[in-house]
C-alpha cells in the first residue's frame, strides 16, 4: 500500500513537473513589460535635468535674491545657515531624480550612463553618443563646482555595473576627464552622421527645430567648445596657464557666435513647467524677494532688462492676481541682505504691503514664470568670457576684441528676453543709451570687474553659474552676508554633502570628507576655488 502509494506520488510529481515547466517563459512573460529603451529618450529627458538648488540657494548666495524669514524650514543661506534642504537640489536632480519641489524627473546621471552603455561600441550612432558624452560633462562640471569630490567614475552604474556604493572622486581629477570627455565628443562629432531627432536643444523636439545631422552637428559643436571654454576659464585663479590653453583652443575650435546657438528648453505649463519658478508663486510667495545689490545693479545703471526682471505686485503674496504689476525701475527696491523679516515692517525700512513687504519680487509673469525657459548655456554667458580671455592676451584682439565681445554679451542677454513670456523686445536706442552709461561703458582699466558683472546679470536664471563666476572671478564685489558670523565674515563656497549620504554611503562619504580637509561645511572650497 505503502509502496503504490509513493510510486503514485513520484509519477505525479514527474507529470507536475513537466506541466509546469511547458510554456512558462511564454506564460510567466508580460507582454507589455519594457525591455528594450531608446537612447535617445534617455538622453532627451536629462536634457531638463540638472537643475541648481533653487533661487534660495545659489541666487542668495549672490545676493540676487532673497527670503527674509528665518524660522524652521525658511532658514538657509541668507542666514549663512547650512540646511540640508537647500543644498540638494542639484545632487538630488543628477543622482536620485528628485529635483526641488517634487519635479518629477529621472537622476540625470543614471539616464546618461544607461544610454551610452546601450551605446558602447556604436557605429551608427556616434553623434548621439558625442552628445551624450558632452552634456554628461556638463552635468558633472555643475556638481563639482557646487560640492567638490562627488562620486564620478562609478556613478550611475547601479544598473549596468551593479554599484550600488559609489566612490567619490577627486574633483581636480574629475576636471580632467571632463575636459577629455568634452574634446573627444566634440570632435567625434559627424555632420555626414546620424540625427538625432529626440535632442531637446537642437532636434524635431527643439524651440528651433532642425531636421539635418550638419546643422545639429555644427551646434553641438559649438555648445561643445562653450563648455570647453567655461571649464578653461575656472582655471582662472589656480592655472593661469591651463586657462589660456583651453580658452585658446575652444575659441580656434569655434564656439557659440549668436542666440541662434543658446542651449534652452521651453515650457508649456501643463505637461511640463519650469520647476525652479513653481515655488515662487504657489508656496507663499510673500516670502520671495529681488535682493538690494541686485536690484541696484540695475537701478543705478538704468539697464533696460529691469522691467523683465523685476516687478512690484499689488499684494506680494498673491501675484499672479495683479494684473498691471509697477515694473517702473524708479520704484523698485531691494530686500537688505541678512535683515530679518520682522525688521522690514519698521523703519528705517519699507515697511508693508498688501499681504507682504513693500520690496520688489522677481517678475513671476515675465524672468520667472512658470513657462520662462530653461537657459544652460547661452551666446551671451560665452561671449563675456570671451571678452575676459581677450582683456588678459588669452586670445587675440586685446582691449578692441574685449569691448566688442563685453557689447555682444550684453546685447545678446538682453535679446533673450523676447522669449520668454511677458518679455519684451529692447530697442537698439535703449541698447546704446546702457552701453555709454559711464558705469557700464567698456573701461580698459575696469574691463574685469565689468564683464564679470555682466556675467552675473547674464547668468540670472542660471544661479549655478552665476555663484561659480563670482567665486571665479571676484566679481561683482559683494559685502559678505554679516546676519551672523557662521561664514568668519566671507562667503558661502561650496554646499555641504546631503545628510542621507551618510547613511546610505557612508564608507565613501567619509573618505569624500577627509580628501576634502576634514570639512563638510559651507567654507570649504573646491580645487578651482583658491
């Protein structure tokens, strides 16, 4: 009975068995699951990847902007305060994929480092390839300037390498593979190769659509020594030398040379929207305000662009409600940097209005709205470092070329504001009325402090850049933020590592610390930054 019964069982089982395994791959299958991905979605969605913390962040830093309230989770850099919350933005965005204000969006780095693993060994996609390759360094030159070593040789790799821990890097090193990177690419690159039709900036999908490989070719190129050009100039302090070298061969190899080559996204509102501005209208925006050295910059010079930038709204926490905002430069005025907002409702200050303070705000309805587009790199930002490489004999011309690339630089900004909502044409007398007010018109004996702070205006939406070339440069002279003494009276120069991170890398966390003095605080400085 016994013995029936199991050779019952085994048969059984063997039946079973078979059952089982007949069809399962078919069975066990989803037939809408997705295994294969293009590429070039890849690369299109990090494209509006890598964003900067915020107007908070790096824009406070600069005393371009600023929020007043120093309570809970109001509290950061215009307080000198290191708070986690405003130093993750741009780490966030490029590693995790959760970008300021829940922008729901990929890590950049993970999409780029999938697609040119998908990529490796191409023939037939090599420009898709370059253009991954480049924007890649762009990302990666952005978080070094921000945080110093980041993890870079492993980063992203999760997936394809199982790295699940990623080493940080030495940022000096990461420079010099990002100027590899950024010269192989850019001369891989092939006019008679494939198009890229999925390219955000100058593809099907772009603002300007191209529909030919040479033409996407040849601005790829140009963004491609831009960005040489740039990562050369912050050589400025630490390698005079290695400056002139690379200024030199991004300026041979033919770099931006109107608006026609900017590197921007736009925004439709619905599906996508520019998420550094969402805040600044939805999350009480009485908080929000244009900073007093910003805001005289533009006053005391009458720049034409001040009525694009700058705006003052009936009730400052509601001002999308006003429908004929003061944009007169007159009456607008700058917050005081490092003054708490309880101080603003008393004199010597402004006092209040409607249901904020008497100060000026960003214009959310032009600069800063919601469908303002996204500038990366612009003809502008390259044609002021031109004028700086040209005033130090890094490049040909001298004090002529100097003035006219500082001219260009200037006019270009100001022509970038007829795209953007609410924006405006500036005409050629405005034009030329800024460029002899005798504090902007081009001064061989000033010429770096004025191209540099032209730079600053240019690099408004991008405050990344614009907190890189003020620590750069020197310029424009700032007085340090003195609301407390966490700084020993300078400035911010780099943002502190996230906190996660030392949970969740703290191995390399540490080691990342110590490579950097021990430090993992605001006054550290990155390698370029002495």
């Amino acid at each position: 009975m016994t013995k029936t019964f199991s050779i019952s069982i085994f048969i059984g089982a063997i039946l079973l068995s078979t059952g089982c395994d007949k069809n399962f791959q078919k069975i066990n299958t989803d037939p809408y699951a997705v295994t294969t991905i293009d590429p070039a979605l890849l690369f299109a969605g990090a494209e509006r990847t890598f964003t900067g913390a915020g107007w908070e962040t790096e824009n406070t830093i600069v005393q371009q902007f600023v929020n007043p309230f120093n309570a809970g989770a109001t509290l950061g850099p215009n307080f000198n305060a290191d708070i986690d919350n405003f130093n993750n933005g741009r780490w966030d965005a490029s590693y995790t994929g959760s970008a300021p204000l829940n922008n729901p969006v990929t890590g950049g780095i993970k999409s780029l480092v999938q697609a040119m693993a998908i990529l490796k060994g191409t023939t037939t996609s090599v420009n898709l390839l370059s253009m991954i390759r480049i924007w890649k360094a762009q990302a990666f030159m952005g978080l070094v300037d921000e945080y110093g070593n980041v993890p870079y040789f492993d980063a992203g790799k999760a997936y394809t390498d199982n790295i699940f821990y990623p080493k940080y890097d030495d940022a000096a090193a990461i420079y010099a593979d990002l100027e590899k990177e950024i010269r192989e690419a850019t001369n891989a690159l092939n006019p008679g190769g494939d198009y890229v039709s999925a390219d955000l900036f100058f593809g099907k999908n772009a603002a300007v659509p191209i529909t030919s490989a040479a033409t996407q070719v040849a601005k790829w190129k140009k963004l491609g020594f831009s960005l040489l050009l740039r990562l050369g100039m912050r050589y400025s302090k630490t390698n005079a030398a290695k400056a002139q070298s690379l200024a030199a061969e991004a300026f041979t190899g033919g770099v931006m040379a109107s608006n026609a080559d900017n590197v921007y996204v736009k925004y439709d509102g619905t599906i996508a929207t520019n998420v550094l501005n969402v805040g600044l209208v939805n999350n009480n925006p009485r908080f929000y305000y244009a900073a007093e050295p910003f805001v005289n910059q533009l006053k005391s010079t009458n720049d034409p662009r001040s009525p694009f930038i700058l705006a003052k709204f009936a009730d400052p926490n509601n001002p999308l409600a006003d429908p004929n905002p003061d944009l007169l430069a007159a009456d607008q005025y700058g917050v005081p940097v490092g003054v708490i907002s309880d101080a603003l409702a008393n004199p010597p200050y402004r006092g209040t209005r409607g249901g904020g303070y008497n100060y000026s705000q960003l214009n959310v309805k032009c600069v800063a709205s919601q469908t303002a587009p996204t500038f990366w790199v612009t003809y502008a930002q390259t044609s002021l470092l031109l004028a700086e490489a040209a005033k130090r004999g890094w490049i040909a011309g001298g004090d002529a070329a100097a003035q006219t690339y500082y001219e260009s630089g200037i006019t270009a900004d100001m022509d970038t504001y007829a795209i953007y909502p609410g924006g405006g044409t500036v005409s050629a007398p405005a034009k030329t009325t800024y460029l002899t007010d005798p504090a902007v018109a081009y001064n061989a004996a000033n010429a770096l402090q004025q191209i540099n702070t032209q730079y600053w205006i240019a690099s408004l939406t991008n405050g990344t850049e614009a907190w890189c070339n003020f620590r750069r440069s020197g310029y424009p002279a700032l007085s340090p933020n003195l609301a407390n003494n966490n700084l020993g009276g300078g400035f911010i120069h780099r943002l502190s590592y996230p906190d996660y991170e030392l949970s969740n890398n703290k191995t390399n966390y540490l080691a990342a610390v110590q490579a950097m003095g021990g430090q993992d605080n605001l006054t550290a400085r990155v390698f370029w930054d002495k």
